[in-house]
C-alpha cells in the first residue's frame, strides 16, 4: 500500500496498472473509485483479474497499445520481469496524458542477492548456466532512463524491505524460480531446490523459524510535463 499512497489516486482518474497479476491492487484502485485497467502478460494472471470483475486486458508491458488514454500509470512488483525497461518507459509515455504521472515499486538493484547467488552456485555444480530473468537497477540507472524519455522525477529511492515469507524460502522459488529450475531435468528439481532452501537457511531464518527473502525495492513517482505530447 505505500506505492499507492504514493500514487494518491483520485476518483475518477484513469488509471493503468501495469503488470495487474492477480488484481488485487487493481480492485484496491476500483474501490477508490478509479476507472482501471489491467494488462498482464500471464493468461492465468488475466482470468483471475477477470474473475473479480475488473476490466483486465493480456498485453505485454514491453508493447504496451495506448495512445494519451489515463491519468497515471501504476506497476507494483512486475517492471523487474520486462527486461525491456526501454520500451516499457516509451509505451508508459505514450499511454498517458500530458501531466499524467507513472508511479511504481520494483525490485532494485541487491534485490534477492543472497537467493540469486544460492540458485547460481547450484546451477553451476551441476553444470548449467541461466541468464538473469529479471532487470534489478541501480536507481541511477532507472532515473537517466526515466529522464530520457523526457519523465521529471518526483521522487526516486532504493528501499531495503526484508519481508516475511508464509513458510520456508522453497514456495519462494517453486513461484519465481521456475527460469533456474526448469533448465533441469524433472528429476533433479527437488534435490535443487531443499540444496538451495539449505544453503539459504543461515542467511534468511532466523532462530524462531521465520525465512525473510532479501527483497530491495526500487520506489519511484515521476510525472509526465503538462506541455508534452
């Protein structure tokens, strides 16, 4: 809720929310009275969105197809997947209105680090080697992006969030892992994944049990000049 916060939607608005999933915050915007739509890339993510009655819609956020059509662009937990951030920035340009705002929170650079170097090093004994499948930047790095595309920065920080994790880190990697561990063969994944749940458990659980995944989080709210087209 704080990227909301940060977003100070009003009532009325349009408003995309880009990288929707499930649409939990996407109803969270409904409810405030904003007119919102979803795009995800995942099909599954989509129906689910759909299943809430929210207008949510299959597109990539790399090729977004919106002309001046919202008052805000809003993404949560999704521009690290789209490893375009170049033609993500374009389309978020194209799709708002002059004086329109982009708003988000993402992983940033340090996010996952410890879970990242477990993957790789299990990887690498047995023999296989997976590029990044997410765009994790240095602030500096997303603020010359943001910049070039002609964005005024409001506000732009990297924001260390250790947070909680229902049970231990392997639910963690069953869901966003799945780009290390598919390179494997079917019968070799379990033992991957509880080496890697081991490696992790001095550095993510603590003495009561409790695992903490080592999220960084890149927060940042920038607007589009009212003179732009």
């Amino acid at each position: 809720m704080p990227v909301v916060d940060l977003l100070s939607p009003q009532r009325g608005e349009n408003i995309l929310d880009l990288g929707c999933g499930d649409g939990a915050l996407t109803a969270k915007l409904v409810e405030l009275g904003c007119n919102v739509v979803g795009v995800d890339s995942s099909f599954e993510m989509i129906a689910a969105a759909k299943s809430l009655g929210l207008n949510a819609r299959v597109m990539d956020g790399q090729a977004l197809r919106f002309t001046h059509e919202f008052d805000a662009v809003f993404s949560n937990a999704a521009l690290h997947w789209m490893k375009n951030p170049e033609c993500v920035i374009a389309g978020v340009w194209r799709a708002l209105k002059p004086g329109g705002r982009f708003v988000g929170e993402f992983g940033g650079c340090g996010n996952v680090t410890s879970i990242v170097t477990a993957l790789e090093s299990a990887l690498s004994s047995r023999g296989k080697m997976v590029a990044s499948p997410w765009f994790f930047p240095h602030p500096e790095e997303y603020k010359r992006l943001l910049e070039a595309s002609g964005f005024e920065i409001k506000t732009l920080e990297l924001i260390p969030r250790p947070t909680l994790l229902p049970g231990d880190v392997s639910g963690w990697l069953e869901t966003f892992a799945q780009p290390y561990i598919s390179v494997l063969p079917a019968a070799q994944r379990l033992d991957f994944i509880s080496e890697v749940v081991e490696t992790l458990r001095p550095l993510l659980c603590d003495t009561k049990g409790d695992w903490k995944a080592d999220y960084v989080r890149l927060r940042f709210a920038t607007t589009k000049p009212n003179t732009a087209t």
